[in-house]
C-alpha cells in the first residue's frame, strides 16, 4: 500500500545508498520487533489462564480457547461471562462481537502482505491486534510478511504454552483471588482500551459503555449488558453524525 | 457441556471473521461508516467489559481491591509501563489491599 510508505530520503548523487533507508529495514531488525512483541504479549498468556481457571473452567477447556480462539480479549470476555453463569450463547455473543475488529485487520493485512489465496486460511488464526501492529509499521512486503509470519508464531507457541502454565498454576495456587489474579482479566481489557481513546469521540463512546453497563448490571441477566453496552459505539457515532449535518445546515442557513 | 458450547461457538465465530477479513475483495467493507463503527465497538465493548469485571458480581455492584488494582494499572499506562506491567500492577495492588483487609 503505497500510502503506508515513508517516501524516500532524497540523496545526494553518488553517495551509497544506505541500506537502512533504502529497504527501510534489516531482515534481523523486523525479526528483533517481532520477537519483542511476540513474547512480551505472549507472556500475559499466563494471565488468561490463570483467570480462566479460577472462573471455574477445566484445564483442557483453558488450553482450547487459547488453541481455537486465539485472541485475546475475546477469551477473557468469555471466560468472564461464563463465570457470571450466562447463558453459552450470549457470553460467545460478546466474545464474537469483540473479534469482529480481526475482519477488518485481514481486510488491511490482505492487501499489505499480497498472500497466494490457498494460504489464507492457513495465516487467518494469527490476524489480530499484535501481527497487524507489527505488519502495518514495516515498510516493504518482504518485511512485512517476516513481521507476520515471527510475531504470529511466537505469540501462538508462547500463548498456549503460559496458558498452560497459568491454569496449572492457578489450580497450585488455589485462592488466587489472594494473589489479587482476578484483576488480571479487567486490567488486560483497561491495558488494550487505553491506546484506543485518542479522541473526544472514543472517550464518549467508552463513557457510555461504562455507564450503560453499571446501570444494567442489576437489571438484565448474566452476559446481557454488555451486548446492550455495545450499543454505545453506534449511538455515539449517530449523534455525531445528527450534530455534523446540523452544522452544515445552520452553515446553509447563513449562506443564504 | 454449556461450556464447550460457548468455546464452539466462539472459536468458529472467531476464526470465520478473521478469514472473511482476508478472503474479501479490498473495498467491500471499506465505507465509512463500516470502519468507523469496527473501530468503535471494540472501545464499547472493552469499556463495559474493564467496568463489569471490576464492579460486578453476578448482578450486584461491588466495591472492592479491585477497584484499587485498576486504578494502579492506569497509574501504570499514564507512565508508559509495558503490557505486562500494567497487569502485573494490578494484580500486586489488588493482593496488596486485600491483604490489609481492604
């Protein structure tokens, strides 16, 4: 995607070029940032098993969601969910809606890392937060596609592999809410919601959700408020949308 | 058996989603309004979800450490701490009230 280049330095006639800025990166370099990233997030792996377990589910459920689901908010808001005893259906509702943003990451990843069509199913399981991260900031599609390929494994090993570890560890430790483990699971959504408030319109909306949830915690069964709390994000958005063509029709109104 | 329903029902739901992502033809979900909202209802969904897990149990609204270890994990992204510190803050913070009876 020509828009995710950095242009190119203008050189002096002669000079060499700098392989640096000519390739804008190293093969070493890309796999030292995925590395970085891989183990970093794969380490809190253990977090989610940890949780999970304490939540009451079984080892071999705990490794399975880690296998089959492979993302991470996701995880944690279903074994959240199950834990309040919802319903099955409504807690994978949560679960789903919070994956649905990993669409839109292959929809970017498709076109920056150019892959043969029978491969895609194969590289689906590893487009989420961190690969696309680690994807969209190298510069050319050899890059990136190393990016993809180490950030993906290395989070898939060590993500099932600290799971493991967590669940084991949890069921040692029993009382884990001594350890203060049960605020590893709000505190891994509060670690991904931050970076996303950039603006006054991501702060509503969260504001919203907020409040929506508390309100309906007492009100609506188990799993079900937070689906209705996700309402937020496009009540937000038609206000603003009410608001802007507001303007431009008082705008109208005094060109006239 | 419940359980292994949701982990099911998840784990395809999950997976169809980021595979359409790399099956479709580049501008079919490129509109807008589309992209506005899946960039926004992650930031719902996370806000009510970090609320729920800190002040609720079942149906009622709690007040406990947790609210404290939260508070420590914000404190900690204000100062830039890596992913795992932000959690591991909490999780000290959170033992740490509760161990003085909090």
């Amino acid at each position: 995607m020509a828009e995710q280049q950095t242009p190119a330095p203008i050189r002096a006639e002669g000079t060499a070029p700098d392989p640096l800025t000519a390739l804008g990166k190293t093969d070493s370099a890309v796999v030292r940032d995925a590395l970085g990233v891989g183990f970093a997030v794969g380490l809190s792996g253990f977090a989610f098993g940890v949780t999970s377990a304490s939540n009451g589910l079984s080892l071999l459920q705990t490794c399975a969601l880690s296998l089959l689901v492979f993302t991470g908010a996701s995880q944690f808001a279903l074994v959240g969910a199950l834990a309040g005893g919802g319903n099955p259906v409504t807690a994978a509702a949560g679960a789903f809606f919070l994956g649905v943003r990993n669409a839109f990451y292959g929809l970017r990843l498709s076109q920056l890392l150019e892959l043969p069509r029978w491969v895609r199913p194969f590289a689906a399981q590893w487009v989420i937060d961190e690969t696309t991260a680690v994807t969209l900031a190298q510069p050319t599609r050899r890059a990136r596609r190393i990016g993809f390929v180490v950030t993906g494994l290395s989070l898939y090993v060590l993500w099932n592999l600290t799971t493991l570890l967590g669940a084991l560890g949890a069921e040692a430790i029993g009382d884990t809410a001594a350890w203060g483990l049960d605020a590893a699971g709000p505190a891994t959504f509060l670690a991904l919601l931050a970076p996303m408030l950039r603006s006054t319109t991501e702060r509503a909306v969260a504001a919203l959700a907020v409040v929506l949830m508390l309100g309906l915690v007492p009100v609506l069964p188990n799993g079900v408020p937070v689906l209705v709390a996700a309402l937020a994000a496009p009540l937000v958005l038609f206000v603003q949308g009410r608001r802007a063509s507001a303007g431009t029709n008082s705008r109208e109104g005094t060109d006239r | 058996m419940n359980i292994w329903i949701a982990i099911a029902v998840t784990a395809v739901g999950c997976y169809a989603v980021k595979l359409l992502g790399l099956l479709v033809p580049v501008g079919v979900l490129e509109k807008p309004l589309v992209k506005r909202m899946a960039a926004l209802l992650p930031v719902a969904l996370l806000a009510a979800l970090t609320a729920q897990q800190t002040f609720a149990e079942g149906q009622n609204l709690i007040l406990d450490a947790k609210a404290a270890g939260l508070l420590a994990a914000a404190v900690a992204f204000v100062l830039r701490a890596p992913f795992l510190l932000i959690i591991g803050a909490a999780v000290v913070v959170t033992a740490g009230v509760r161990a003085l009876g909090g």
